[in-house]
C-alpha cells in the first residue's frame, strides 16, 4: 500500500472539500422554480403541494436538500424544481435517523 504524504493529503482534502461546498451551492442555485402540479414529472410521480399522507412529508424525505425550515427546498428527484416541504410523491423514502 502506498503511503500518502502530508501535502497529498491536505491537497486532496481541500479539493474534495471545495468540490462539495461548491456542488451543493450550485444544486440550490439551479434551483429556483416552484414545482407546479401540472408539471409532468410532477403528474408522473403524483406530487401534492400538501401531503395527505400521515407522516410523510417533503421536510422528512431523504431527497429534500436546503436549509431545514425553508418552505420550499430543492429535491434531488425533480431537478432545478423547489417542492413545498409540507409536499409529497410518490418518490417519498423516510430520511433516516
């Protein structure tokens, strides 16, 4: 096994870390639109802006990405799209934890 020297380590350390800070910064910058209902991939996945589903909700799934609180937060399953966090489909995985 090869050793990883000091500099290596730091140096891929820090670019892991700027790669990360800077994908998820652009994931929300992307996302800036309102999911609409008649969206198709919002019709093909039965998205609701209001669940009707006891327990489950958009803030609790684990596709929900953003700041915990905001009322509409970017979701990995409908790109570039913002889902109201009381919201559900029928994508809807229990975050876990």
């Amino acid at each position: 096994m090869k050793s990883v020297n000091r500099r290596d380590f730091l140096k891929l350390s820090g670019t892991s870390l700027i790669g990360l800070t800077l994908g998820s910064v652009a994931l929300r910058a992307n996302a800036q639109e309102q999911l609409q209902a008649d969206d198709p991939s919002a019709k093909a996945l039965n998205y609701t802006a209001a669940s009707t589903v006891d327990g489950a909700k958009c803030n609790n799934c684990m596709y929900i990405q953003g700041a915990d609180g905001a009322q509409h937060r970017p979701c990995a399953i409908f790109p570039n799209k913002l889902v109201n966090a009381n919201g559900w489909c029928s994508a809807w995985v229990k975050r876990p934890g």
